[in-house]
C-alpha cells in the first residue's frame, strides 16, 4: 500500500497563506512515492504538494483513491467535488479544522437576535455609510442592496461598452438568457463554489447566513456577496468587452486572475473573523 507520512501539524501552512484552489478534471488523485500524484486522461503527470494547497476543486471525469483522501486529509487540505470549471458545487469532505470553536461561535451569534443584527449591519457597512446603516433598519438595507446591484450592472456596462437590458436568466433554461447573463451567471457560481470551500474549511456554517436565510448556503451568499463587484461583475463585462461572444471559459479565466490580483484567499478568512467577532 503506497505510504504518505503525515506532516507535523507545526509545520502545515495556514490556509491563508497557502496556495489558490487547484482545480482538476478528467484524470486520476492517488499517492505513489510517498505523494500525492496526479495523472492526467492526457497523460499528464503531476505531483502535488498538498500540503501548501488551500482546497483541491475535482470535477467531472475524477477518480481519487483512499490513499489520496487520506494524505489531504493528513495535510488539512480539504477536497471539494465540483462541476465543470467549478460552476458547481457538489460536496465536501470533512472540514479540517481541529476544534469546533467556529462552529459553535456561529451558531451562538446565529441564535442571539442582536448579534445576528449587528453581523448583518457590518456586511452592510461595507456597502453602504456606516450612517445610513445605522438608521436604516435590516429589511430596508436589504432594498437599497437589490438597487445598488442594479446600478452596477449598468455602471458596469457602460465601463466596458456591453449593453446591458437587465438581469434574466432561467437556471433550468441557460440559452434563455443573453450573452452577458450567462457569464455573470458563471461568474458568480464559481465564486460561490470558492467561497463555500473556503467557509467549510474553516470549519463555520454555510447554512447560517446573516443577511440571506433561504437555500442551504446562505452565509457562502452573504460573504460571496461582498466581492461580486471586483470580481464576478469585472470579470463578466470585461470578458464580453473583449469577445461579444466569449464563453464560460473565458470569463473563469478572467475570474480566476482577479481572484488571485485582490488576494480573495488570504481576504476572505480575516473578513469572516471580523465579521463574525
């Protein structure tokens, strides 16, 4: 049986200052020589040093064997399954945080009415003045949230020159929608998908969200929320910008450099910290 020693836990790389996600598709997970390697329907060969990789994304055509599961598990290197260019996500392994300190700090501030309030009112203050915050109750700020999305998108399209007729989109009918809808549409499931890895592996609760309350990852919309407009929304305009005909993979591809360029893994865990302090 190949055998992969576990990494002192002194010496595991925090999951900020670990690399971004490393997606793969169409190939084989499994450990020889003592690591984890990769092996490619293309006959690529990889090896992997899990160890320094924040979250590996599998997607479709991916088989990964115990060993391999083992070994990231080993590395608290958490494995997420996703769809094709991880437009969707699927399932996720066990979190690999050694405590449930964070999951009981969310749902403590979930169950208090107050400090449910006042994390909603501090994801608003990176909207809007911390005034209007505070005179404007949740139920309103949620209003003048839906209006300011609005104005992006048509701040967005004159920007970069794509016309913009208003958000639509069928998720049961995808050639309903037109060219720019779709690659929001994109956009935002890939974000969606990094950020529930990210809120998972940090062990909090994806199911309690603080300004959303419905679905089953409404904290992953809430803090997804909070970088739409320097990442989903750029990325979609810009890439309908350069080609009025671009695909999904033109846009992810735009996605994934403006993730990287505003350091969104390193971003994110401090965020939902302050967040939820």
């Amino acid at each position: 049986m190949p055998i992969f020693e576990k990494p002192p836990l002194e010496t595991l790389v925090p999951a900020k200052d670990r690399w971004t996600p490393l997606y793969l598709e169409h190939g084989r997970l499994e450990v020889d020589d003592s690591s984890v390697k990769w092996i490619g329907a293309d006959y690529t060969v990889l090896r992997i040093p899990v160890a320094t990789v924040s979250v590996l994304m599998l997607g479709p055509g991916t088989t990964v064997t115990h060993a391999a599961v083992k070994a990231c598990s080993d590395s608290n290197t958490p494995i997420c399954w996703v769809g094709e260019e991880g437009m969707r996500f699927y399932a996720f392994g066990v979190s690999p945080t050694h405590d449930n300190a964070r999951a009981r700090h969310h749902g403590a501030v979930y169950a208090s009415k107050k400090k449910r309030a006042e994390i909603a009112r501090r994801m608003f203050r990176l909207r809007f003045p911390n005034d209007v915050v505070t005179k404007k109750s949740i139920k309103e700020l949620r209003g003048m949230e839906g209006k300011r999305i609005k104005g992006l998108y048509e701040e967005m399209g004159n920007k970069y020159g794509v016309t913009w007729k208003g958000r639509f989109y069928n998720p049961n009918n995808w050639d309903l929608a037109d060219n720019i809808n779709r690659a929001i549409s994109a956009a935002n499931a890939s974000l969606y998908a990094l950020c529930t890895a990210i809120v998972c592996a940090l062990g909090y609760l994806p199911q309690l969200g603080f300004i959303h309350t419905s679905g089953t990852l409404p904290f992953v919309f809430d803090i997804a929320d909070i970088y739409k407009p320097e990442t989903t929304l750029e990325a979609a305009f810009h890439a309908l910008s350069l080609n009025p005909e671009a695909d999904e993979k033109d846009v992810l591809k735009l996605l994934k450099q403006r993730i990287e360029e505003r350091r969104l893994l390193q971003r994110i865990p401090r965020d939902i910290e302050e967040l939820l302090k």
